[in-house]
C-alpha cells in the first residue's frame, strides 16, 4: 500500500530533502530515515541539508523574491488556486501518508488535507484584498494612506502532529502576500513534506513560478537555527514546543527579525452543572484522545462542576472502555500510536510523577504489546484525577493523558483553567448564558481560542490561530493573521503648492 502511495506522489528511493523548486539539490547533510510508528517500517531515507546547501537555498530564495513580488497578487492567488486544486487530487493519498508517516487516524489525515484545501480557498480569496486604511491628513491639499508589502523570505518550521496543514497556513498565505518560502518540516515526517514540495512544483513549473519560491531544507535542529539566526530571513513561522519557541524567538528577537510562534497549549474543558452531558462527552473524548493526544489543541485539562463530577467521570471512564486503539489506517479505530518511542517514554514518565504527585487514575494507562503493537509506539489513553497545581498538570505531555478535577463556582473553574503557563484553546459546556459570557468576557478565558458547547480542538482555517503566554502569541491562518507577513507603510502625499509641516510648526527662511 505505502509503496503505491509513494510511487502516485513520485517518491522512489534515496531522496535529496533539498530543493528551490525547480529542481532537487544534491544534498550533503546526515541522513534522515523516516519510520512508520504505525508497523515500523522504514518509509523513505531522505539526505538532509549542510549549511552550504542551506545557503545556497537562501541564495535562491533571494533572488526568487525580487521576481515574485512584482507579480500581482491575484495572479499569486491564481497559482494558490491551482494548488488546492491539485491537493484536491491527491487528497487520497496525501491523507494516507499523513496517517501512516504520522499515525494519525485515515480520517485525521483526510481532514489535515483538508485544512490545507480550506486554507488555498481562503488565501485565493484574500489575494484580491490586502487591504490598508486611508487617514485623513491635518494638512490641506495631503493624503494619507497605508499599504502593505512583502517581507522577503518566510522560514517555516513546522512540528510533526500537523506535518502537512501547518506548513500550508503559513505558505499559502506567505505566497499570496508576495513572499517566498523555506521549510524546514519536522525530522519526524520528512516523506509528508518531500510530496507537498512535489505537488507545489508541478503546479508552479506549469506556470513558470520562478525557482526558489518554495524551497524545502530537511534537516535537524541546525537548519532550524540557522533560519533563526539568518538576518536574511525576515520572518520565521515556528510550530512546536515551548522550549523549542523559547530558544527560536530569542534568536530572531537577538537580531531584531520577527517571529511568528504557536506553541504549547494546556487546554481545558469546563463542564458545568448546566452543560449538556451528551455532547460533552463526544468534545472531551475526542478532544483527549484524537491524535493520540498530540494536537497542540488537545484537550488536557476537565474542569468539572461538583454536582455532575461522578456522572460525568462515570461517564468518561465507560466511553474509553470502547476505544479502539490499533492501526490507523483501519477506519474502525479510534486511535492510532504516538509518532515514536521517546514520546511512549514521555507518557510513561508523566504517569509516574502524576501517581509521586498524589493523582490517581481511573482509567489506567500503559503501553500495548503483542499483534499489531508491534511498533511499541501504542499506548493507552487514561484518566488520572489530580489537582491543577500539580507541577505536571501545569506541563503540556503531548499523549492521551486526561486530567480530571473538580470545582465549585464559575470563578474559580475560570481560575483554574488560566492558572497553567500556557494560553492555547480552552472551552465551556453550559447551557447557561451568564456563565457562557462571563467565560467569554474580559475576565473569563485566557486563551487565544475559547469556544462555547465545542471542544478545545478542531479549529477551522477561517479564524485567527495561535494563544497567549507561553504559547507565544503569535497568530496564523484566518482573519487578519496575513498582516504577519507582511511590512506596514504609512504613506503622506503632498499634491498642494505649498509645503505645510505638521504640528504646525513654523520654519521660513
Ligand atoms: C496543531 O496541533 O498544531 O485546531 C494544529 C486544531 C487543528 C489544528 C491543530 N485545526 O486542532
């Protein structure tokens, strides 16, 4: 099966993880092998970027902007067209080896495909907008109006739970914006990025983009600090971990650069007395468990209400006695495996300190074995009941650790939900207006995302995406976030006789 996937997404052999689009660079960096989690199977090696290549990348990158900016931005939008519309065609296949390279469940894989169709549509659409505002100037016979333009390179660093949908918000809506892009994707899931790169160059060689608009640089931890050290680089997008966030945006603020951060999230759901249970149930198993645990947005954190705490657990602990947990390729599963060993070792060790931490469970967790565990890398989601100062409560594990913990008034559930380091997605279950405004309100949810009657995961590509504190504030894909990528010029022109200056101040000679 995956060998007929990567023959239809012209993957075949040792591959150069180095290309400007036109063509594949020879590459001379350590070699990167991308395993399956889901039977550990070697998918591709892949022959990662040295710094010499990395420059050479960037020196086409350069070159590639100083044509692309001069092309209208509808006509940018035009070829982001014709990319949805090729993704659209290898959404199929593209869905499968997101979930086989990733583990994500098929469905999971489809819908990331998805997100990347979605986030096309949008950026078509927003090519023909761009907007700024004009300003009426205090001087007669002057006009005043802003106007955006590109930055120049975006450096794109993207993490492996999205291999696919993350690198799309940033790129098609960088290109639109007249940028040119380099990605550097995730060592865990180099073959995703190696068929995006192919897919974007068949679309862009039909119609002549200039080579070094798309430039993909696999590589390790280093080609991610070079991005972020290179002052040729004015904008770097990362997506990851708050350590990994931490020491990017240190690096690029050192020199001044922008950087574009989503990270770590530790998200909750509020259950409320008046909530209704049915749906809370599907937004808190899907949210805890769907990925395996290991979207940015997962749900993490159940803060429930008292009065409803042992029905709603009682609950919980009778929906994961029906997960499937298994390859998730196989539709009929619920869950497939963490993307690899050393996030099993995470989850372990998570379990541990809660259990020295005073937590207890109530549904156990524990690593499967025997037929098609094989991988080691399934595990199982589980419950533990603990109290939200718990030094690791206060920690994004990314697996299907589910928190649970009780309160009694809305204030204090609204404390305990922004009372944790990161500020990502959170949610409220209520049927009750005061309280579903008052979570919404200036005082309410701390979050860059907080949703009413809907779990804390699922975002669509249409609103701003990203959260506060140490999820590094930065916001990607719908509403306004293009203004990312772009430099904001305020311009006065003077079409009077005279020359008056502002604030009135007199100057002749
Ligand atoms: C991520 O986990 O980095 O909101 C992105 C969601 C998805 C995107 C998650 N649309 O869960």
């Amino acid at each position: 099966m995956v060998e007929d996937i990567l023959k239809a997404l012209g993957i075949q052999g040792e591959q150069s993880g180095v290309s400007t689009g036109a063509h594949w660079l020879p590459a001379h960096g350590a070699t990167i092998t991308s395993v399956s989690p889901v039977d550990d199977k070697k998918i591709a090696a892949v022959k990662g970027a040295s710094r010499e290549d990395y420059d050479q990348v960037v020196a086409t990158a350069q070159e590639a902007f100083k044509e692309w900016r001069h092309w209208p931005a509808p006509k940018r939008g035009e070829i982001v067209r014709q990319i949805g519309e090729a993704l659209r065609k290898h959404k199929e296949h593209l869905g499968k080896l997101v979930s086989y390279e990733m583990g994500k469940s098929l469905q999971e894989g489809y819908g990331e495909v998805q997100e990347m169709i979605d986030i096309c549509d949008f950026a078509v659409g927003l090519s023909r907008q761009l907007h700024g505002l004009t300003m009426h100037s205090e001087r007669p016979g002057h006009r005043m109006y802003e106007q955006w333009h590109p930055l120049g390179i975006t450096g794109i660093i993207s993490a492996f739970n999205f291999p696919v949908a993350v690198w799309s918000w940033n790129s098609m809506l960088a290109w639109v914006c007249g940028n040119v892009c380099i990605w550097k994707p995730s060592e865990k899931t180099p073959v995703t990025a190696l068929a995006c790169q192919r897919i974007v160059d068949t679309v862009f060689a039909a119609n002549k983009v200039p080579e070094g608009v798309c430039n993909l640089v696999i590589g390790d931890r280093d080609a991610g600090e070079w991005m972020s050290n290179d002052t040729r680089i004015p904008l770097v997008s990362a997506t990851g971990s708050t350590r990994m966030g931490k020491a990017v945006g240190a690096a690029v603020g050192q020199r001044l650069g922008r950087s574009l951060l989503e990270l770590g999230g530790n998200n909750a759901i509020i259950i409320s007395q008046d909530a209704d249970l049915d749906m809370s149930i599907i937004g808190a198993v899907f949210g805890a468990v769907g990925t395996a645990g290991q979207r940015c947005t997962s749900t993490r954190r159940l803060i429930i209400h008292e009065s409803v705490y042992d029905a709603f657990t009682a609950r919980l602990v009778k929906a994961y006695s029906q997960l499937r947990i298994g390859n998730p390729l196989d539709q009929h599963n619920h869950v497939g495996p963490l993307i690899d060993k050393a996030a099993v070792n995470a989850y372990l060790d998570s379990i541990e300190q809660v259990k020295a931490q005073g937590g207890s469970f109530l549904v156990e967790g524990g690593v499967l074995s025997g037929a098609g565990y094989e991988s080691g890398c399934y595990v199982k989601p589980c419950i533990a009941a603990v109290e939200n100062i718990y030094a690791i409560v206060q920690h994004e594990t990314f697996a299907p650790i589910l928190y649970v913990m009780k309160y009694k008034t809305l204030a204090e559930a609204i404390a305990m939900q922004n009372d944790v380091p990161q500020g990502l997605s959170s949610a409220i279950m209520t049927l009750n207006l005061r309280e579903a405004e008052q979570f919404l309100s200036h005082a309410g949810s701390d979050c860059g995302i907080a949703n009413v009657n809907i779990g804390t995961s699922g975002a669509e590509i249409g609103g701003a995406f990203g959260g506060e504190k140490e999820t590094g504030g930065g916001r990607e894909s719908g509403s306004d976030a293009w203004r990312a990528y772009m430099r904001r010029q305020t311009n006065t022109i003077n079409y009077s006789t005279s020359l008056p200056l502002a604030q009135g101040i007199k100057f002749d000679f």
